[in-house]
C-alpha cells in the first residue's frame, strides 16, 4: 500500500481527503463552542454518563499501571474486560493521556475530529486502489468527504467506539481487491482483525459486510458466455483463500473476543425477543426523508430512519448508474443486487436485528447504515467514472434529477406533513396533519437547491477541473449544513463548570479518604448536586465511583451484568433499564448488607460524611440455608425481612405495617393520575419505606407532611423503595401521592423498619464479621470465624465465574447467594479466606489467538509460494 504514497499529488490529494472533513468538524465545534474553542463540550447522552467516565479511568489506568481483570469501582464489582472490549480498545483513546483529568471532555473533541478526518484519508485511500480507475483524480475528495461527513457520521459522530468502523472499513475493502485481484492477504488480515479487535460490536458488521462486498468483487471476475457453475469450480481456490482469513482473522481476535462475548452473554443482551425477528418491515416511506438535509438530530437520535444521506450528487450519480448506457449490465445487475441486499439488511426487521447482533437497538437505529453508505458512496464513484454527462439522454437527465427529488418530497410530506405513523388509523392521520415549522420547510428548500445546483454542474456543464472544484464545494457546504441541522437541540455541557467540579469533587473525596472516620475498604454512597452544572440533562452520578475511584454501588454500562442488577432491584435499588442500577432504593439494611459504611452528601460549599453505624464489613457468617433463599422480583420489603430473618430470627417481624387512617383517592385531571391522600400512624421506631409493587406510582409526587420526598434519580416508572424518614412509634404522618390505581391497594406498601430491634440484629451480624486484610484488583483476603451453626461466608460481591477461593489454603468451590451473591463453605473456628479473579475465557483466547496468528503466518509462506500454482 505504500506505493499509493510515493507521488507526490498522491501525497497531496490524501492530506486534502484528511484536512476537508477535519476543517468541516473543526468549523462546526467552532460553531457551536465545543471546548478547546468554546465553553460547551460533548457531556451530553452516553458521552457524558460512560465515554467520558470509562476515558478518565483508562488515562488513570495507563498513567499508574493499575491494570486489573476486576474494579470494585464498577458497581459493587465487575469484570473489567467486556468494558474494555466495548468502549477503550481505539488505539485513538490513548490521547487521553496527554489530558489533564478534568480536561478529558476537551481530549474527546480531539479523539472525535481525528477519526472523521482519519475516516476521509482511508476512503481516499480506498477510492485510488487498482479496483478504480483515475486514481490521482481530484474529484475522489467529494467521495471520501461525503463518506466521513455523512449524515450516518452526523447521527453518532459522539458515540465514538462507532468511529473506528468508519475509519476502518474502506482499509478492510481495500485488503478484499488485493486479495481478489493480487491473492495477497496480509491487508485484509490485519485491517479485519484490527476492526473486530478496535470494537467487536461494529467488527461484526464489518464481517457480515465483507462477505457481502467479496461476492460483489467476486461476481465481477465471471465471464459474460461463462457458465456460473463452472465459474465457480475455477475459483475455489478464491473462496476458500477469503474464508479461511476471515476465519483466521476472528481467531487472531479471540483474545478480546471470547472474554468480551462470556461477559456480554452474562448482561441482559443474551435475552432474545423473538418479536424482533418478524418479516416485517422496520421503516415506511417517511425514511424516504433521509434524502434530504437536516432529517435527522439529536432530538430524535432514539428513534428515526436509515441515516443514508451523503449529498445530492451521490444520490444524482447513483440514479446515473443505472441510467448509464456505457455501464455493463453485468455490472449493474450485481450493484443493483448489492445495494438491494443492504437495503433488505435494514428495512426487514429479522434481518436487522442479526446485524445488531441479534438484538434490538436500545436508541441509534439502523447502526448497519454505514455499510450502505459506504456501498453507495462506491457505487457513485463508479457512476462518474462511466461520464453520465455524456452517455445519457436529454430524458435519462431529466429522471435523474426527478427521481430523487420526487422520492424526497414524499418522504417528506409522509413525516413532516402527515406525520404518519405506522400505529396510526387513517382519521388520526388526517387529522393531525399540519404544516411543519420554518426550520423544515428551510431544510426542504435547501435540499431542493441543492439538489438542482449538483444536477446542473454535473449534467450541463463540461466536468473540467474547476467544475470538479465547484461540486467538492458545494457537497462539503451541502454536508456542513445537514451536520450542524443534525446537532439542533444538543444540550451541550459546561466545559468550566466540569472542570471545576470535578476539581472541587476529587479534592474533598481525597480529604475525606484521609479522615480517620473514613473507611476505605467499605463502600460509599455519594450524594451530589454540585456536578449537575455542568450538565444540561440529569446528571445521576452512575459512573461516579469509577470516576473517582472509591467502592460504589451504582453503574451505567451495557456491560452491566444481568445477575447483579436483578439482584438488587429485587432489594429494591432502582434500575429504569438493563444498563443501569443506581444507589437509590436503599434501606438500613441493604446499606449494611452490601458493606456501605460511608454515605457523602455534597454540594457547591462543603461536604458532609454520615457514618453507618450498623456496617459489619463486607461479609459475614451466616447460615446454610441462605443458600437456598429466594427472593422474587417485585417483593423488595418482603425479600429484606426474609434476609433478617435468616440472619438474625426473631420471633417478631423487623418491618411492621403502618396503620392507614384516613384514605382519600382524587382523580388529578392534568396527567390522568389519581391522587391519593394517606394519613397514617407508625406502629414502631425506626425508618418508614414506601414500595410500589405494581410499580404505579409518580414518585416526583411524593410528600411528606407537605413536604416533597421525591428521590434524587427518576425512577421512570420503575419500582424502587423510598426511604421517608425516621419517625418514633405513634408518629401521625400526612402522605400524599400519584399513582395509576383508582384507589390505595395492597400493592402500594408501607412499612416500618424497628430500629431497636435491627440495631440488636445488626450487633450480632458484627460478632461474626468478615475481617478484610486486603482488597486489591484480582486478589481478596481476610479471616472469618466459623461457629457449628454458621459455616458458610456471606460476600457482598457478585458471583462470577471467575471467582476462583481457598480456604486455609485449600481451594473450594464458590457457590451462589441470595440470588447472585457469593458464598463460601468455612469451616469451625478461624478461616484464612483467600479469593482470586480470573476473567473467564482470557487464557482460553489468549491461547485461540496465537493459534490463529501462528496459523496465518504459516499460511501467508505457503500463499506466497503454492496456493495458487
């Protein structure tokens, strides 16, 4: 690949394929402020509650050499891998170093603009390869730009684990025609493996894709007269060459792959929806849209159609094509196939959902789109190859323009102006429809413009080379305009505020770590309103304990495991989705039970350090017939007097039933919510908890003797417990609150816990503590006392495969608690408890991805020398 490189215009069209989309992004933060030009940064969705934290993590990790297979900074524990393997394995990442901690979100702007602009250079790079003809052309530049400012590119330009698919596939297309056409595989090797390796997720599209592009190429090499089958037999050797690398470059990969694939398998994602698999249709003609400018932005990121546009003069050329009588109808018939294929591979819903890797986007639909992007962008390169200009009559120039212009009007009528939507009846259609807002009928206009200017330049006048200037021009303008429509609405953060924050927030966590009433093996709960301005969406602190690095509870990440997150919302922590579990929902005995000693409430001025009083360390003897305990989901109050019980019996409940007094229901006519007035009487001393089993209450309206009790995060309609204060035996309370039920019914529980008898509880579970020596990355120890009665060791670590314990010094078997805790056998007297983590499937595909490096390079002397004698 390096002769691309020797001529000098070569050199100079790859560093404008490079500088085009880097000026564009560049202009565009510039416009919108985005630090290091401005006060905003990219805070904001996913970026602000995970990219953001996990690349402050990897910078500390890399900079302290603190590597681990496990963080106890991950929630309450998790196996770190499937992290790493989803969100940091861009070698791009690595700039964060060169960042100060609070000025990562400066680092991400960096890390963003490079591989767009990176992308644009690798689709140059593709576009000059021996498959295409006029490789020093200068009109290459207006299809490596429309490819890296794409509206796809616009549409998750802040997802940035995506970006390296963008920058990869065309080297990985370029190493497909080296090996169709030269038999040569090192280049497709190493980009595919560099691909699945960068970010599985897009790798496995990128797989699929190759597939589809190789039988695009391969289809090219049959003769017109030759018979198909025949074809096929003289070219086994080919297909056999393109499988077996592929084949070799998933193994070379299995290092990052198997461990990442057991870990995933472990988070809800394993579960399939069959209704995702239907044959039905996933878009309407409303898509059609996406021919045109501004289609897409943040506001409707969660749900919208194929993100496809790449200019108006792609989609004119395209139309050409097919058009184009100089064109081989061989060739067109196998494009034709191709973009069908693809087209198919995101309007089926089976089929789309097998490219997201047999699940449904949870936001960012229609992720497979860059391929068909891709493809499209090729196809038009081809087109202008053929010089439409001249091979198409007056009438096939005039359908040119007209059936994409045509194609975008309806799609823009059936979204903009009829609003349609699949679930709709036909009156509901009619009468909603409306005239859209100015800024619409702007973006309308525009792609109008735009469309007729390109059809213009590209069928009615010569294409000399300021022609070719003006068209690369006016796609560079056209995809700079659709770009910044597609940031409308993005509450973008406050860099100032972050970095202040962030400053004032590692100070006083530092301090606190150094009080003497601190504990830094026991877990800690951080209460903080001062970071939310330097946010404009809800900032609910997730990822904080990664961030700043102390034991925590609560995490956001699509690697969250299943197990883990069900396990607490059945103690009633809430969790709105299967990638978060937030600290919210905790009572006395889930903060004792999972090891909280700590809870930190911060705000602008100072800090303030509460001490759990009844925190018996992270483990504790208990009883065998834990093991077995059940604990159902939607049963959170009754699970923890069951937990007690087995703990510390009693003959008398822990949680006792508040008396109801008074019960009135009010229907609440503005969000179709009954109100219900509650006066009650507390039966004994101790904190009062409420939990909706039929999770139907509007938690935000929530009060307390006229006062507001809404939690700190937005349970969206989940169950969680609220804790409402501590109040003594007697105590009359005026409660008040929404909820979907017409009137107050068993579901909706109050109860309260006895603190005298708790604290009596809780004293006993202290005698019988686990003590830690050491906590560190992979390793755990400490010693416990077994007593006849209690010879099994309660952790309030999750269990995982890769928990491997020995007990004095012999190795036991970890077994599995309270839904998905860990448990260790003990035995009488003192115990020396050793625990160690191994991340299931490294050494196993440590050991596949040597085979398939080892195996490939006794490949590549044979491929050189005999495949193809």
């Amino acid at each position: 690949m390096l002769r691309y490189f020797r001529s000098h215009k070569q050199q100079q069209l790859f560093l404008l394929a490079f500088l085009l989309p880097f000026l564009i992004i560049m202009v565009l933060f510039m416009s919108q402020q985005v630090t290091p030009w401005g006060n905003h940064n990219l805070l904001f969705s996913d970026v602000g509650t995970q990219y953001n934290i996990f690349l402050t993590s990897l910078r500390h990790d890399v900079l302290h050499h603190t590597f681990s297979q496990y963080s106890y900074y991950l929630g309450l524990g998790s196996n770190t891998l499937p992290t790493y393997a989803y969100y940091l394995m861009s070698p791009l990442n690595l700039i964060v170093i060169f960042f100060p901690a609070s000025q990562i979100p400066t680092a991400l702007t960096w890390i963003v603009t490079l591989k767009i602009s990176l992308s644009g250079l690798t689709m140059a790079i593709f576009l000059s390869t021996t498959s295409f003809r006029n490789k020093k052309n200068i009109i290459i530049l207006l299809f490596s730009t429309a490819y890296a400012v794409s509206s796809w590119v616009a549409s998750v330009y802040y997802t940035l684990m995506w970006l390296d698919a963008l920058l990869l596939l065309p080297i990985v297309c370029v190493g497909l025609d080296l090996l169709i056409h030269k038999h040569t595989s090192k280049l497709y090797f190493i980009s595919l493996l560099a691909a699945i390796v960068t970010n599985y997720y897009m790798g496995y599209m990128t797989c699929l894709f190759a597939v589809i592009y190789f039988f695009y190429q391969f289809s090219g090499l049959q003769e017109n007269n030759e018979h198909f089958l025949t074809f096929i037999k003289q070219e086994t050797k080919l297909i056999f060459h393109f499988v077996l690398i592929s084949l070799l470059a998933v193994l070379s990969s299995m290092s990052i792959l198997l461990p990442a694939s057991l870990g995933m398998l472990a988070t809800d994602k394993a579960a399939l929806n069959w209704s995702n698999y239907s044959l039905l249709p996933a878009f309407g003609l409303g898509s059609l849209n996406q021919l045109g400018l501004g289609a897409n932005n943040y506001i409707s990121r969660l749900n919208h159609g194929p993100a496809l546009f790449t200019g108006s003069c792609v989609f004119l050329l395209i139309v050409a094509f097919f058009f184009n009588q100089n064109v081989p109808s061989n060739e067109k018939k196998r494009t034709a196939a191709t973009l069908l294929v693809l087209f198919l591979c995101m309007w089926i819903n089976c089929f789309n959902t097998i490219w997201h890797l047999f699940q449904h986007p949870a936001g960012f639909p229609f992720r497979n789109a860059l391929f068909f992007t891709f493809f499209a962008v090729c196809t038009a390169y081809r087109s202008i190859q053929y010089k439409p200009w001249h091979f198409l009559t007056v009438s096939q120039k005039f359908w040119t323009l007209f059936i994409p212009l045509a194609s975008f009007c309806i799609g823009f009528i059936w979204k903009n102006v009829l609003k349609f939507n699949s679930n709709q009846s036909f009156s509901k259609l009619l009468s909603q429809a409306g005239l859209p807002s100015v800024k619409i009928w702007m973006s309308f206009i525009l792609s109008i413009c735009f469309y007729a200017m390109s059809w213009f330049l590209l069928f009615k006048l010569p294409l000399s080379k300021n022609v070719k200037l003006l068209l690369i021009a006016l796609t560079c303008a056209e995809l700079m305009i659709n770009f910044g429509l597609s940031m409308f609405g993005t509450p973008y953060g406050n860099q100032k505020n972050y970095a202040s924050n962030y400053q004032f927030k590692q100070k006083q966590i530092t301090n606190l770590k150094h009080n003497s009433y601190f504990h830094h093996q026991g877990r800690t709960v951080v209460k903080d309103t001062s970071f939310q301005n330097a946010y404009n969406e809800k900032y609910n602190c997730y990822n904080d304990a990664l961030l700043f690095r102390y034991f925590g509870i609560s995490m956001y990440s699509s690697t969250l495991n299943k197990a883990t997150r069900q396990d607490l919302e059945s103690l009633g922590y809430l969790s709105v989705n299967p990638r978060r579990i937030s600290f919210v929902g905790g009572t006395e005995l889930t903060q004792s039970l999972l090891g909280v000693q700590n809870e930190l409430d911060l705000n602008k001025n100072d800090a303030q350090l509460k001490i759990n009083t009844s925190y018996f360390g992270l483990g504790a003897a208990i009883d065998q017939k834990i093991l077995g305990l059940k604990l159902p989901q939607r049963q959170a109050l009754k699970n923890q007097e069951t937990i007690l019980q087995h703990l510390v019996p009693a003959q008398k409940h822990y949680f006792k039933k508040v008396d109801l007094l008074k019960v009135h229901n009010h229907k609440k006519n503005t969000s179709r919510k009954f109100i219900h007035r509650i006066t009650l009487r507390t039966t004994v001393a101790g904190p009062l908890y409420y939990y909706s089993q039929d999770a139907s209450a509007e938690l935000r309206t929530l009060r307390i003797n006229n006062r507001s009790k809404k939690p700190t995060v937005d349970n969206q309609g989940q169950r969680m417990i609220c804790p409402l204060g501590n109040y003594p035996k007697g105590q009359i309370i005026h409660l008040s609150l929404a909820t979907s039920s017409r009137n107050w019914d068993k579901a909706q529980q109050l109860f309260s816990l006895n603190a005298k008898q708790f604290d009596k509880a809780m004293n006993k579970t202290y005698e019988r503590r686990f003590h830690l020596h050491q906590i560190n990355g992979n390793c755990l120890c400490g010693t416990i006392d077994g007593t006849s009665s209690k010879q099994h060791l309660f952790l309030s670590i999750p269990y995982e495969k890769g928990w491997h314990a020995k007990v004095n010094h012999h190795s036991v078997k970890v077994q599995k608690g309270l839904r998905g805790f860990v448990i260790l056998p003990i035995n009488k007297g003192r115990n020396y408890v050793e625990l160690h983590y191994h991340s299931p499937g490294l050494i196993s595909g440590l050991f596949l991805s040597c085979v398939g490096l080892l195996l490939y390079v006794i490949f590549l002397f044979y491929e050189q020398k005999y495949f193809y004698k």
